[in-house]
C-alpha cells in the first residue's frame, strides 16, 4: 500500500506556523491559519489547552489576570 500524504490536523497545522522561541496566544495563531487560507480551524480554547499539555511549549503568563494567555515554543 501506498503511503498518502494527508491534510495535517487541525492541531498539526496550527504548531506548524508557530517559530521556535516565539511568544504567541491562541487568538493570534487562529488568525494566522485563517489567513493562510486553512478552513477549518479549532477554536481558541481548544488550541489553548491542547498548548497547555504539549510539552514543546511553555505558558508564559496564565489568564488568571483576565488577559489571554501566552506561550512560548521551546522545541
């Protein structure tokens, strides 16, 4: 059988745009995949938390102070 090269995920493309050592919410990458054209698109909250648990990223600033908050990719 043929390996097929697929759609990334949602999730998937969203860490694609994402540079290394670069700080980021989640707002600004759902911008990012819609203006590069991607239709499909997670939600921020979704983004946020799948952040949360992916260790290439860390939380810089948590929402506790109402603002959105902010990652940084270390890998």
């Amino acid at each position: 059988m043929k390996n097929r090269r697929t759609k990334p995920t949602n999730y998937q493309a969203a860490k694609a745009v994402i540079l290394i050592h670069e700080e980021f919410t989640a707002a600004a990458i759902v911008d990012r995949l819609l203006t590069s054209g991607r239709r499909e698109v997670p939600t921020k909250r979704s983004l946020a938390a799948k952040f949360k648990k992916d260790k290439d990223f860390v939380v810089i600033r948590k929402n506790g102070s109402g603002g959105p908050t902010i990652f940084k990719r270390v890998q």
